[in-house]
C-alpha cells in the first residue's frame, strides 16, 4: 500500500508540472494570470471535476464517514446529502457574473473582485487577512489528515507520513501553478469515483445480509437510521445545511473557480457534471460510513478519523485498498493545493503588489521582473509553516475543517452574493458585515452559544446579512459610481 501510495503522489506531481508546462507555452497572457487563473481556459468537466475536488475534502471520505460509523449513523449522511449541489449552486449564483466581471477588471482572486466592486483598500485588507488565518486552520485540518491517512495503513511515524505528504503537495502546487491544480484536480476526482465505488461495493458484500447488519447497529448505535442520529438535533442538522449547504457560495476556494472557465457552455456542464459527481460521492461515501458502523464492533479508536482507513484494511486486499486510500488522498491534496495557491495569489498579488509595490515605476518593474519567483517562494514559505504547525496536530480533523469553513463563509458570503445582485452594497456594508459576521460566528464558536439548538455560522450570516443591507441602505444615498455600475453590473 505504500507503494501505491507513493507511485500515485509521484504521478500527481508528473501530471500537474507537464500540463502547466503545456499550458504555460500556449498562452501568450501574462504569468499571474497563467499561475492565479490557469489562463481562464477550463472546459466543463476539467471546472466540474476541479469545483467538486476542492471543495470536497479529508472530512469527505474519513473524518465523515468515520463519524456516521462511530457516532451519527445515517444522520451524517443527510449531512453530506446537502453538499450535492454545491458545485450547482456556485457555478449558478457567481459563475457567470464572476466570469465577466473578472476579465473587465483583471481580477484573478477574490480579493481582485471585492476591490473592482467595492472601491476599498480596508475591505481587500480584512478579509485578505481573515481569509489567510482561516485558510492556515482548514490547511492544517487537511495536512493532518494526509498524514494520519498515510501513517494508519504505512504504519510509518507521523513526523514522516507527514513530511512525504506536504513535500508531494507543496512541490506541485508551487512549481506548476493553477493549471497544475485543476489538472490534478481533475485526475483526482476520477480516483474519487473510482474509490467511493470500490468503497460501497466491498462494505456491501462484507456485510452481506442487510437484516443483520441492522440488528447490529440498533444494539451498538441506537438511532443510527434516524434523522437526528445518535448526537444531532434537528436544529444542528440545520446549522449543518446551511453550513455544508447554501453558505459553500461564501467559500473563496470554490468562488474563485468561475474566474477560469472558457465559455457559457463549460459553465453549464459543470454545474451538471458537478452535481451528478459530488452526489455519489458525498452520498456514497456517508451512506457506505454508516453501514460499516457494524463492521468495527468491539473495536476502538484514537478517534473517528481512523475508523475508515482499519475498515478498509479489513475488508479489501492490500492492492485493491492501496487503490481506495487513493481517493481520500486525491481529496485532501486537491484542498490543500487550491487553498495553497490562492493564499499565495491573496499574498503575493493581492497585498504586496496592491499596497507595498503600488504605482512606484521602479518597483512595479521588479515585481513583474520578479513575479514568478516570489510566487513560488510564498507558496512554499506558506506549505512550510503549515507543515510546522500540523507536526502537534488537534485531534478531529472533522471539527477543524468545518470551524474554518464557517470563518471562510461568514467572512465572504454577504460581500459576494451582495455584491453581485445589491446595488445598494457599499464598502461600508462589506465592511460591516464582514466583521460582525465573524465576530459573532468566532464568539459563538467558542462559547458554545446556541438557540434551539442553532449554532456558529447560522448566527455569523444572520447578523453579518442584517448589517449587510442595513448599512448599505444607510450609506448608499448617490448610488454606486459609474465605473462599478459598468464593469460589475
């Protein structure tokens, strides 16, 4: 297995850095938007596979379904069921709108649109800078999760499934750029089908008799065929939908996807071939999770996260699992790759040649001169200090990557969505509603506070929208000024 395992990063590393190449040599656009933005050159599926990869991650095939076989039953997989159509709904509210708005104003991050739109320095910085912090926990939940997956069937130590992981990643994201991602992107969720059927197929035939599997699960997880489970409320499972659900549109990683397709016609396909691959996926693997909770009776773990990599090691041949463990490695790497690049992109584009560089002649010259260089470097500078800070990792990847999930959402959400369809949206309302939003998600969060049931992110998009068109109705009296009007409307 650590063979495949080995061969199969090896080959991730060959794919992305060749098609960069490729790519890199047919266009003739400038290197930013060649490395940020891959050119704005993917089809339907390369935008599908690439939306569904970064958005679905290590939670998506072990923390997850680890958590529906050891605690939640089926009620994880209404979890996962409102992840189907995330791809949809990105690509469908901002895919367009972004497509446009950010070849009018050149903007190939997030950060690019929000000042095209916004007119505000203060609003690229505070949420340049929440989204960094917010991007280093959710790189952390993943680099841990690499490891931990790499360390459970190689019975290597941590410290060194660790390092072959952040090398592997770190080495393909900074070297090949977008292109090398969402082409990587693509390979992986290939090997995510492919893992997730292999999943369902050998959990099926282990159990093999449906009638006893359910006597199991009733005696050693009661409640695990219904809605709420064994831990969720029914408003829990709500904050999860909204979570998992309507508030992805608030993710920059996925956002910033509809800078970089071709045409009208690929954006449509993907919103479709992205549905059609992230339902079997989410579905399959939690669905798969929860009937395996009869496989692991009288077994204990550190945590959930372990739960599906001894499952897999039970029931498939080395060979064949080698092949499965592909899969959550594909998901993790295809996260940790987009987030890496667009945390580079935000440094690098968004703050240093915004603000340090400016209009100086003499500086701008030698940050174009020097682009290519820095980028890499930051890109590396960044996998390297998550890498130090995941070697005394926490202990629920589950719970880390979807605390920064949260922060991302309640940060991004209202300045996005309002900003595309709000006339009224001033800096002052992004502003205002960045801020509120995480502080109330970030203070809920952390003390726990919930009504009937309802936590964090509903509470941070619920105030951080109230102060989103209360201030915009305030201090929109003359409207937006004509060149906002004309490039982002």
């Amino acid at each position: 297995m650590l063979l495949i395992i080995v061969a199969y990063l090896a080959i991730n590393v060959v794919v992305g850095m060749f098609f960069s190449k490729k790519q890199d040599k047919a266009s003739d656009l400038s290197f930013e938007k060649k490395y940020f933005i891959g050119s704005r050159g993917m089809n339907g599926v390369v935008l599908a596979m690439t939306t569904v990869a970064t958005y679905a991650s290590v939670s998506s095939f072990i923390s997850g379904p680890g958590a529906a076989a050891m605690t939640y039953g089926f009620s994880q997989a209404w979890v996962a069921g409102v992840q189907v159509g995330a791809a949809f709904l990105v690509l469908g509210v901002l895919g367009k709108k972004f497509a446009v708005v950010s070849r009018k104003t050149g903007a190939v991050t997030v950060a690019g649109y929000l000042k095209a739109r916004y007119k505000s320095d203060a609003l690229v910085i505070i949420t340049t800078v929440i989204m960094l912090v917010f991007f280093v926990t959710q790189m952390i939940a993943q680099f841990l999760g690499g490891a931990t997956l790499i360390e459970s069937v190689t019975g290597l130590p941590y410290w060194l499934a660790l390092v072959i992981f952040a090398f592997v990643v770190i080495l393909y994201t900074a070297f090949g750029g977008f292109t090398a991602v969402v082409i990587t992107d693509t390979f992986q969720g290939i090997i995510m089908l492919v893992g997730t059927f292999l999943f369902l197929f050998f959990v099926v035939r282990e159990i093999g008799d449906f009638e006893t599997m359910a006597v199991v699960l009733d005696s050693e997880l009661p409640g695990w065929d219904t809605l709420t489970g064994t831990g969720y409320t029914p408003g829990g499972l709500l904050s999860f939908w909204v979570l998992v659900g309507i508030g992805v549109i608030g993710l920059p990683q996925t956002a910033v996807r509809g800078m970089g397709f071709k045409n009208t016609k690929s954006l449509h396909t993907a919103m479709l071939v992205g549905t059609v691959v992230a339902g079997f996926l989410m579905i399959g693997m939690h669905v798969g999770g929860a009937w395996s909770g009869a496989l692991i009776t009288g077994q204990e773990f550190p945590s959930s996260d372990y739960v599906i990599p001894a499952v897999i090691q039970q029931i498939m041949p080395v060979g064949v699992a080698g092949i499965f463990l592909a899969a959550p490695m594909a998901a993790v790497m295809s996260t940790v790759s987009s987030l890496l690049i667009l945390a580079s992109a935000s440094i690098v584009k968004d703050l240093w040649g915004t603000y340090i560089v400016k209009d100086d002649d003499a500086k701008r010259v030698r940050f174009e001169k020097n682009l290519s260089k820095s980028s890499l470097a930051v890109t590396m500078l960044i996998g390297v200090i998550v890498f130090v800070l995941t070697l005394t990792p926490p202990d629920i990847i589950f719970w880390v990557n979807l605390f920064a999930m949260g922060g991302l959402e309640c940060c991004f959400f209202w300045p996005l969505v309002g900003g595309v369809f709000y006339k009224k949206g001033t800096r002052q309302a992004a502003i205002a509603s960045t801020l509120i939003g995480v502080a109330v998600y970030v203070i809920s969060y952390q003390f726990g506070l919930t009504v009937w049931g309802i936590n964090a992110v509903v509470w941070g998009l619920l105030f951080g929208g109230i102060a989103y068109f209360v201030v915009g109705k305030m201090t929109c009296r003359d409207g937006l000024d004509q060149d906002v009007l004309e490039k982002c409307f």
